[in-house]
C-alpha cells in the first residue's frame, strides 16, 4: 500500500520571514568581514607610518634652537645623581627675550642667542660655544668651545624616552666627547636640556628634569 503524503501548506509571511532572517545573517557575517578588513588596513597604515617616521629621522633636519629654548620663560628643577644614588636638586630660571633667552642658575649665567645658522652660548665664566642651528642625526661637531677642545655629534632623535622614570617627548640626543670624559645631553622640543649624563673614568652623573612652571 502506499502512503500519499498530503502537500504542506507554507504561509507566505512565514516563507517571506525566514528569507529576512537568512539574509540578515549573511550581511552580519559579511559586515564582520567589512570591518575586519577595514581593521587590518587601519593597523598596516599605522605600522608602516610608524617605520616612515623611525626612518626617515635622519633625514629629517632639525632646529636647534626650538629644542634648547623654550617658548616662553620658566623655572625648572632638576634632579642629580652620583653613580645611581640620588645626591641633590638644582634649580634653574630660563627667561625668554625677544632676540635672546638666559638660563640662571645660583652660580652660572648662560645667555643662547640665535643667528642664521648657529647659535651663540655665553657663559658666565667667559666660555663661548658655537651650536649649529640646523642639524642631521649622525652630524658631527656641532658644538665648538673655546674651553675645551671636545666632539659632539647629534646621535639620535626620540619621538619618546624615558630617563629615571620621567617620560620626555621630541627629545635629540648629543653626545660629546672629550679626553677625560663623555657627556649624553638631551634636548627636548620647546623644553631645552631635560637631562645629562656625564661619564668620567668610572664615575657616573646623571641631571633630569622633574619638574617645570611657566613664569607670567
């Protein structure tokens, strides 16, 4: 004997809402997909503007000045240490004028004074050095003292550093080299020196600044 299977009736609202409801899951799958791709393109353009940046700072041509001085006058502290050991804190007032800017110190008077293409540094014991205003990371000699005879070479450029646990941004670091010891100096955009590092024989100090108020 055969069964005659009696046909099934399918409502039309019923057909109609599983059809929207399969194709709204396809186009949450293909929307996922969207903003995955868009996602990986996001973090690829990131990456390699990240890589321009890195490479390309020593192509790029620095401005002395902006990075010892600030724009507008301040009182700073900085911290030294003596080989790790915290020893002291010294202060010090930048006064910004409009062809020259001072840094005072209790015992020293520097007066940074730009030009063209140097930059001219008066010290209170009568020292003077020429700064070359623009620079390269990997130039050499950019420092002449009539002092002492040392090298200094602009060594290389953060966008970011942290030195003793304060964070600086924009920051060139020069070291210069002389026969009795070696010095790490870094500048920051718009900050001037935020820290030193000064290496003789076996001793070691290091200056960092850890704090700053702009002056009215």
């Amino acid at each position: 004997m055969f069964w005659k299977h009696s046909p099934i009736d399918v409502d039309n609202s019923t057909t109609a809402t599983h059809i929207f409801v399969i194709l709204k899951i396809k186009g949450i799958y293909i929307m996922k997909k969207i903003q995955l791709l868009i996602f990986i393109t996001i973090l690829f353009i990131i990456s390699a503007c990240g890589t321009n940046i890195q490479e390309n700072k020593h192509e790029e041509t620095y401005d002395m000045w902006y990075y010892m001085t600030p724009p507008h006058s301040i009182d700073v502290e900085y911290i030294g240490y003596i080989d790790g050991t915290k020893t002291d804190e010294l202060h010090e007032t930048t006064k910004v004028y409009d062809n020259y800017v001072e840094r005072e110190s209790s015992d020293e008077l520097t007066t940074l004074t730009p030009y063209d293409n140097h930059i001219r540094i008066e010290e209170s014991n009568g020292n003077t050095i020429t700064v070359q205003r623009y620079v390269k990371i990997g130039d050499t000699n950019i420092f002449n003292s009539t002092a002492s005879p040392q090298s200094c070479t602009a060594e290389d450029y953060f966008r970011s550093t942290i030195i003793k646990g304060y964070e600086f941004f924009n920051v060139i670091k020069v070291i210069c080299i002389s026969d009795s010891y070696t010095s790490e100096i870094y500048y920051g955009y718009d900050e001037g020196i935020v820290a030193i590092n000064r290496i003789e024989q076996e001793s070691r100090t290091d200056m960092v600044k850890s704090y700053e108020r702009r002056l009215q």
